[in-house]
C-alpha cells in the first residue's frame, strides 16, 4: 500500500462569450487563448504520457459554458482564425528576431501555434471534448460534472434555481461526454449547508469546498482535509491541501514568481509597433494581449527594465520545481500518516487556466509532476471515484456536515456580494419568482418556447463571472452591460409570453444570440411533484 494518496483537480471554466452581433469581439479572446495556450496543451501532455507509458490520473472539471463555447460553431470558426493569424505572427516574428536574445522564444512560439492549429483543424473542436472523452474511457481522467453557467449556488434566491442549475448543468454534461458525472465542481468552491441534498437528489456521489469548509464542519473531522468528509444527506466532500495549493497558486510564495519564469503582463500586442501589428489588432485596432511575451519575471522592476526569456533555462527550472513539488508531497503524507494513523489524502484542485496561461511553464511542470509520481511507490495518484469506491481506505471514516465557505478571496462571497454589485441581486430574485410562476401555469406553443429562451436569458445572468469581472475591475463595464443585456431579454420575453403575444422575430433574435444549452427544457425550472 502507499504512504498516502494525491488527487489533482484541474477546473477548466470560461463564462459564455460569444457575439455573432460583431465581426470581432476582444472578450472572445479569453476563450481563443485558453485553448491555445492551456487546454490543448494540456491534452498534448497528457497524450504523450499515454504513448510513453507512463501511468497517471487527473481530475477535471470542464464547465457547461466553456462546452457549449467549445462545440459552437461560429466560436470554433472565429478561434481557427485566430490561431491561424498567431501562426502567420510567429512567423513573423522568426524572421524579426533572428540573431537576437529573443530568437528563441520566437521559435518557441512558432511551434507551440503550428501544433496548436494542427490539433485544432484535425477535429470540429480540436478534439478538445473528444479528447475528454476518450482519456476518461481510458481510466486516465475523471470528468465532473458543474452549475449551468457557473453560478454560486449559495447566492442564489430559491431551491428551484439552486436546483436547475444543477440538472441543466448535468444534463449538458451527460450531452457532450456520455454519461453523467459522479462528481460536482461547486462553482468557486462556494458552499452553504444543505446543498448537499440537491447534489444527491441528483446523483452526485462528492464534490469539493475550500480548506476551512472542511476544518469547520459539524462535528470536526478527525482528520480534517486528509480524508474525504460524508455529508448527512450521503454524498462526500473533499477539501483543499493547503500547502500544495500554495506552492502553484501564490505568485509570492509558490513557483510561479520565480523571476526566471516569463512575465504574463509585457506582451508584444503593446510593445510592437502599431502599423507591425495592425493585421493582429482585429477591425478596432485596439491594442491587446497577443500571447507573445518575450521577457522573465526578472524581480521588483518597471516592466520596461525586464530581462529577455531564456525558455530553454525556464523549461529546466519547471522539471526541477516538480521535482521538488512531488518530494515535498511525499514528506507531507508521510508526517500526515504519522500524526493522524491513516493514508492521508492530498486534494489539490487548480484553475486549469493557471497553467499555460497565466505561468507559462505550469504546462511542463505538470508533465514532470505526472512522471515523477508514476515513479513513486509511495504516494499514488487517484481520482474521487477511484480513491472512494475501489481502493476505500480503511481506517479514514468521517463525517459530518461541512461550513459555508468558498475558495475566493477571504474565504466567503466577498467577491460576490459588496456595494459594487449589489444592485445585480434583487433583479435576479425577482426573475427566479416570475419564472417560477410562469412555468408553473404550463405554458404552450409559442409561450413555452420563449420561456424556455427567458430560461437561457436567467441561467446565463445567474453566473458568478459578472459580480466577480466588476468587483476585480477586469472587463468591469463588460461584465455589467453583459448582465443588463440579458435581463433586459429576460424581461422582454416574458412579458409577452405571460401576455400570450410572442413577438417571434424578437424571440428567434434572442436564439440566434444567446443560443447556449440547445437541449433546455422547463422540466427542470418546474417545482418538484
């Protein structure tokens, strides 16, 4: 038997930006530069640990909106085109830098988008979801399951919407991989006591909350966040590691401040000149992040005294930083074992985005981590189904019920509810109610079909990203006029559904924009019999 047990969860979510409205929309970009630079990537490492042989387990969430987004064909026609501008640019940028210190990085580049847009064009999606799908068959991956459109459940105003949230986003799970998930990504971890009884009127068997929603429960656990916690209602909860989230998420403390890595924030589509750029710019010409950064972290200095980016001497640094990484996780079970008599459990859930995007070189180190583990007797790798239902470890029972809690900033909803959001709530509260009411009255034809539509309108409004873009002042005018235009919809719909004059110009607009969960329903927005 192992000394103890490791579980990586990597939680792939992007809230639904797509605007057909426009030629060219910078918000898209967020989705185009995670599958360049974080989910393909993340697929090649794990493809080519499956043709060296080498055996591994990852846990991921893949969230119903970034699904959606993924399979949309207008978001994969715009993403080709954007990877295929970025191949155009790396080559470019070859032949610029030639014979300088950033000669490298530049063919570092050219590669990693040649490859990119060769997986991309092979397949509708990249094979991004199918790639899913086939490494979950293979035993390799768990897929969870999520919310609808990553809303945080604790906030929500009623059960009903608690509870489509969840069947929406299970049953878009089930559409695109095949099966319903055992597991539950709690969108940001957020958790209230109680939720745990839709989870399992839905058969969700675990999901996954913060440190303290574990060390807080009622009664304490015995071995706090080393074990999985069985809730009263029968599903389990697993909690955050706090050391080993630490070392990969703080930017102060963790690997990715080291200064040898790439800087994230100096970027060509600011530095370069303007007529150079203007093809990569979009119809705007608005300056952007490229995703071509050619300097390191460096230290405490103005961006303009960086230092260029050796990749070869980063790649190294990475290899032994996930050398480090599994050492230190050995040592940790091991003092973990003694002090509390069992097999502990390491769970160490990331934003898969960290790695690729935001550190450059996370993609590598999580490559070596897997091989490193491979080769170890004494710590092994599991996913939730694995490590609950076939190994059951003896000897680490515990239950009781968890504590509020989320994983953002401070622990709780901060980042959710404050004077600069608070206007948003009480407008979603009265929309919950009205829904509520009209599917009640069993709606037909045309009504139901817009309703059905109000349904998309309100599932997209619930998301946590809107409160969360304005609290961090990231795309904060985006995010707030994205909210209105939704509810404005919302409104609209409704109104003529309940008055029985659908206007169905306006309602197939609303389709053609807002076009997610092609399979919705109102079974699921229905009280319970």
């Amino acid at each position: 038997m192992p000394a103890g047990y490791f579980m990586p969860v990597l939680h792939c979510h992007l809230p639904y930006v797509r605007h057909p409205e426009h030629e060219d929309f910078l918000e898209e970009d967020w989705l185009f530069e995670a599958v360049a630079e974080t989910y393909l990537p993340l697929i090649h490492v794990f493809q080519g640990l499956l043709r060296d042989g080498v055996p591994f387990r990852v846990t991921m969430s893949v969230s119903p909106t970034l699904c959606e987004m993924l399979s949309n064909e207008l978001l994969r026609r715009r993403c080709t085109r954007y990877l295929q501008h970025h191949v155009e640019l790396a080559e470019r940028e070859v032949e610029r830098l030639s014979s300088t210190p950033f000669e490298a990085t530049a063919r570092l580049y050219r590669d990693r988008y040649r490859q990119v847009l060769r997986s991309w064009e092979e397949e509708p999606d990249g094979g991004l979801l199918g790639a899913f799908r086939a490494l979950q068959q293979q035993g390799c991956l768990e897929l969870l399951g999520s919310a609808a459109t990553h809303a945080l459940l604790p906030l929500l105003g009623s059960e009903g919407a608690v509870r489509a949230q969840i069947r929406v986003g299970l049953d878009n799970h089930a559409r695109h991989f095949g099966r319903h998930p055992q597991g539950f990504w709690l969108p940001e971890c957020a958790y209230r006591p109680g939720l745990e009884q839709e989870l399992a009127r839905c058969g969700v068997r675990c999901f996954f909350l913060d440190t303290h929603g574990l060390l807080l429960a009622e009664p304490r656990p015995p071995f706090g966040v080393f074990a999985a916690l069985r809730t009263p209602a029968g599903p389990f909860a697993f909690g955050r590691d706090v050391e080993s989230s630490r070392q990969v998420w703080s930017a102060d403390e963790g690997f990715p401040g080291d200064p040898r890595y790439r800087e994230f924030y100096r970027d060509l589509g600011y530095d370069g000149d303007e007529e150079y750029l203007r093809p990569y710019l979009g119809p705007s010409g608005r300056r952007r992040y490229l995703g071509f950064k050619y300097h390191r972290i460096t230290g405490e200095v103005p961006l303009d005294a960086k230092e260029p980016y050796a990749p070869a001497a980063a790649r190294r640094l990475a290899f032994r930083h996930a050398e480090q990484f599994v050492r230190q996780r050995i040592s940790q079970v091991h003092r973990a074992g003694r002090a509390a008599g069992i097999g502990p459990l390491i769970v160490a859930p990331y934003d898969a985005e960290l790695f690729g995007h935001w550190w450059f070189e996370g993609v590598w180190f999580l490559d070596r981590v897997f091989r490193r583990l491979a080769a170890s007797d004494t710590l092994r790798c599991v996913t939730p189904s694995e490590y609950l239902f076939d190994l059951k470890p003896g000897g680490a029972d515990q239950a009781g019920r968890p504590a509020l809690s989320s994983w953002g900033n401070g622990g709780y909803f901060e980042m959710w509810v404050n004077g600069e959001v608070d206007w948003m709530y009480p407008r979603l509260r009265r929309a919950e109610t009205a829904l509520a009411e009209a599917v009640r009255r069993e709606p037909q034809g045309l009504s139901a079909r817009a309703l059905t539509q109000c349904a998309r309108e309100l599932l997209l409004a619930q998301a946590g990203d809107w409160p969360f873009l304005i609290t961090a002042g990231t795309a904060a005018e985006y995010a707030a006029r994205r909210f209105r235009n939704l509810m404005d919809r919302f409104d609209r719909l409704l109104a003529q559904a309940r008055e029985g004059r659908v206007d169905e110009g306006f309602l197939a607009r609303c389709e053609q924009h807002d076009d997610i969960f092609p399979e919705l329903t109102l079974a699921p927005f229905s009280p319970p019999a």
